[in-house]
C-alpha cells in the first residue's frame, strides 16, 4: 500500500549533477513513488548563489542556506552534490544528527572521511550511500558491497575518470591537444569543479581509496593511494605506445597482496595492450575489472560521468534509502574487518617502458643496460633511433619492484651518455 505521507529530500548542490537529480525526482515523482511505496518530495535545494536561472529547477525551492535546510526538522534524506570537503562534511553530520539519510556524489569526501562518516550514520541508525561517487552510472559500490559480499575480492582495476580518459582518447585518435580536449570536458560537464582533481589523478586517487576499502574490507584513505596524474604524459609518449601496439590510459589498480597480509592502491598513467578491453573504452566511459577467486573476472562498463548518467546513480541510491527508512531498517554499512595495512609503492611489481635521450655512441646501449641488470632489472626489448647527434633509446622491462626500477633511474640519470630520461611509464595488462 502506497503511503500518502510524502519523504522529504533536501537537494545540497544544483550545478552539473544536482540539476539533473531535480530534473529526473520531478519528471519521474509517480515512477519513484511507486517504486519506493511513498511519494518523494523536494523540499528545498541549496545552491552557493541564488538568481541563476535554471531551467526546470523550481524556483520557490532555491537557498543559500544549506545548513537551515538540512536542520529544518522534517527532512527524511539529504542528497549531497555540492563537492569538496567543507562545507559538504558539516551538513552531512547535520544531517545524520537530524536522523536523516544520505546520498553522496562525493568521492573526496568519501575517501578521506568515509570512516567517521560512517560511523556517524550507524550511530544515527541511517543510511549513507554514494554509489554516484565511483565511475558515475556504473553500478558498482552496490554489486562489491553487497552481490560479491560471500567472495574473496583480490584485485580491482580500471578507468574510474571520465575527464582524464576522454583527453588521452582525444590526443590519441584525433591528435587534439591537451588544453583543448581538457576545454571540451570541462564544458560536457565531466571534469570537476577544479579539473586539477582529475587531470592530477587525485578523483581517481579517491575512487580507489573507496573501491580497495569495500573490496578489501579495510581502511584506505586517499592519503594510502600512490597517485600520478596525465599532466606529464606527452604525444611521445603517446606515439610510442602506438609503436608498441599499446595505448596510454589512466588506470586505478587496487591489490591484496599474495601473502594476503597487505593491500596496494594507486593510480597511475600505463601503457596496455590494444588487445585488452580497456584500450577500447573511449571517452568519458569508464571500465572497471573486479578479480574475485570465486566468481573470477567480471567488468563493469559505462559512462563514468556527466549529470544525466551520475543522477541515475544517485536516484538509484535515493530509491534504496528512502525504501530502507520506509522498513525502518538500514543497508550494509563499513566492512573494514580485516584490518589490512596499505603498502608503499615501492614494493608494487610491473613492467616499465623506460625512454632515455642518449649519445648516438658506440658503448652507450651496453652502458645503459649494465645500470638495468645491476639493479635485477631485466629487459625485454629495447628500440633506439638515431637523430643528429644523440639518440633516442626505448626500453621496456619484465617485471621489477618500483624501488628497483627507481633505483635504476637514478643511476642512468647519473651517467654523462644519458642526456635525459624523457619518460618513464608503467606498461599493465598483459
Ligand atoms: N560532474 C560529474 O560528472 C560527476 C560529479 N560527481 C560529484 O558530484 C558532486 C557535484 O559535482 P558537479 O555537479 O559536477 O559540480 P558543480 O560545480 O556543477 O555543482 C556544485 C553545486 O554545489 C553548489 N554549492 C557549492 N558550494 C555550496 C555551498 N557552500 N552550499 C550550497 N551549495 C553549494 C553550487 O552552487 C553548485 O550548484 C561533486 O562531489 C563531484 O565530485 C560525481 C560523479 C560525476
Ligand atoms: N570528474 C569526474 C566526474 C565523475 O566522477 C570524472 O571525470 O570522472
Ligand atoms: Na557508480
């Protein structure tokens, strides 16, 4: 039986996501209500500046004051599309303090807090959900959270920015320049608020913090993932993994360790292999793979940003709570049983394509490879090309440790024939 008492939802944030979630709540109200057994109703939406214009957004709802929205007395879930750390962590606790559940987009938030948010959820006896937060409409906290809750999870990776992903497609297939293809995701809505976040690998740093945390049932923070973003990466780079057969993406690869005594997460640019399903994934569209030993390798797939896509997540996350304070229950909170330690990226082991200008010399190439073989840095094949005067010198690795690796750069970087170590890029996925 439908309950006519409608649950009040308090929207904080109407920009990129937030207009949409006002879109979709009042173009689809009877669909919801049905679904949940209430109707859902927007009781007020907290904006930072008031008298924009925002088409399809009532306008008798619009404040600037988010903290009286959420403390009006009367608010059943508050939806948080606002971002950043503060204010969004204050009104979150608010809200829990209310006795109010809440639905996230916000992945900073998430991973630097997660925990005590979490905690203050259980103790209000609520919901915090934030499916929105990781690859945008991609089910995916849910189906690790809960679908794969009787299975060991070992490995999680994948393409979790649409912002970055969308820029090195565009270098790579249409030869667009950097800034240009960063403009044009910024104005698809995509990058962040300050795109530094994406394009610096700290959004992709933070969706991997909260992908290792409920994989792994431990603590990750931000602060754990080693993290580089694609501000380095050039069209070199990017040509000469063509050379290879291979293609540059962003990737965000979370471990737990054989001994299974430690878990890994960082985020990094990486050469893969055409042949590997993440080279196809192009534009904003996100991928990600979960290794689980007995389910073994599922992949998730599709957009990973963008406000219509990252509305639908939220929804979907304010259907399920709204339905939860209905049965006067609550869903799956914090796992974070099995305690794992983080461990630094020095220990993490993978290939690496190593390019070096050196003296076009005799003696150079069996230089350059002694420094690789006294650090245990076995190569796999190497390309050099002459040019006037010096040489460009391509080397790809079998696996090795970081540390080894990084060793090994130091040294080559010591040695008068080595002119400059172009780059140094991790090569995954085979
Ligand atoms: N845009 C995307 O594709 C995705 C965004 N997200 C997350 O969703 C959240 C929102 O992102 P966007 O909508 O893209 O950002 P946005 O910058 O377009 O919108 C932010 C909104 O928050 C409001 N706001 C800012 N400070 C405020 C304050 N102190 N009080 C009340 N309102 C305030 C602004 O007025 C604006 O309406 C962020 O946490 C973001 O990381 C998550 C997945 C995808
Ligand atoms: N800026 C983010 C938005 C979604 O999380 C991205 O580009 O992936
Ligand atoms: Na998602």
């Amino acid at each position: 039986m439908m309950r006519t008492r409608p649950l009040k939802v308090a929207l904080l944030g109407c920009g990129v996501v937030g207009s949409e979630v006002a879109r979709i709540m009042t173009t689809t109200a009877d669909d919801l209500a049905a679904r949940i057994g209430a109707p859902v109703e927007l009781a007020g939406i907290a904006v930072r500046r008031a008298g924009r214009v925002r088409p399809g957004v009532p306008e008798h709802l619009i404040t600037t004051d988010a903290e009286a929205l959420v403390n009006r007395g009367d608010i059943d879930v508050v939806v948080e599309v606002v971002g950043g750390i503060e204010p969004s962590k204050s009104l979150l606790l608010s809200a829990f303090e209310q006795g109010a559940s809440v639905v996230s987009a916000n992945k900073a938030l998430l991973a630097q807090d997660g925990t005590e948010l979490h905690a203050a959820a259980a103790a209000a006896g609520v919901d915090l959900y934030y499916e929105a937060a990781v690859a945008g409409a991609i089910p995916l906290l849910r189906p690790l959270r809960e679908s794969l809750a009787g299975d060991k999870v070992n490995r999680v990776l994948g393409i979790v920015n649409g912002t970055t992903n969308f820029i090195l497609d565009k270098m790579d297939t249409t030869g667009a320049g950097y800034s240009e293809a960063l403009e044009e995701a910024t104005a698809l809505g995509y990058a962040e608020a300050d795109p530094t976040a994406d394009v610096e690998g700290f959004d992709a740093a933070a969706k991997a913090a909260i992908l290792a945390g409920i994989a792994f049932h431990t603590k990750v923070t931000a602060a754990d993932v080693y993290r580089e973003g694609i501000t380095e990466v050039t069209a070199a780079d990017i040509a000469s993994a063509k050379a290879m057969g291979c293609v540059v993406k962003l990737l965000a690869i979370c471990e737990r360790a054989a001994d299974g005594e430690s878990v890994t997460a960082r985020v990094h640019p990486a050469m893969i292999p055409l042949s590997h399903p993440l080279a196809s994934v192009r534009e904003a569209y996100n991928a990600v793979f979960v290794e689980a030993e007995a389910a073994g390798r599922l992949m998730f797939y599709g957009p990973g940003a963008g406000g219509s896509p990252t509305a639908s997540a939220v929804l979907g996350d304010l259907v399920a709570v709204c339905r939860n304070k209905l049965a006067g229950a609550t869903g799956p909170g914090d796992s974070l049983y099995t305690r794992l330690p983080a461990k630094p990226m020095d220990e993490v082991v993978t290939r690496y394509h190593v390019s070096l200008d050196v003296d076009d010399r005799a003696g150079v190439l069996a230089q350059v490879a002694s420094v690789f073989a006294e650090h245990g840095v076995s190569i796999d094949t190497v390309r050099q090309q002459g040019r006037d005067g010096d040489a460009s010198l391509v080397v790809v690795t079998h696996r090795a440790t970081d540390a080894a690796l990084s060793a090994t750069v130091d040294k080559l970087r010591a040695l008068d024939s080595v002119r400059d170590v172009a780059s140094i890029m991790r090569v995954e996925g085979e």
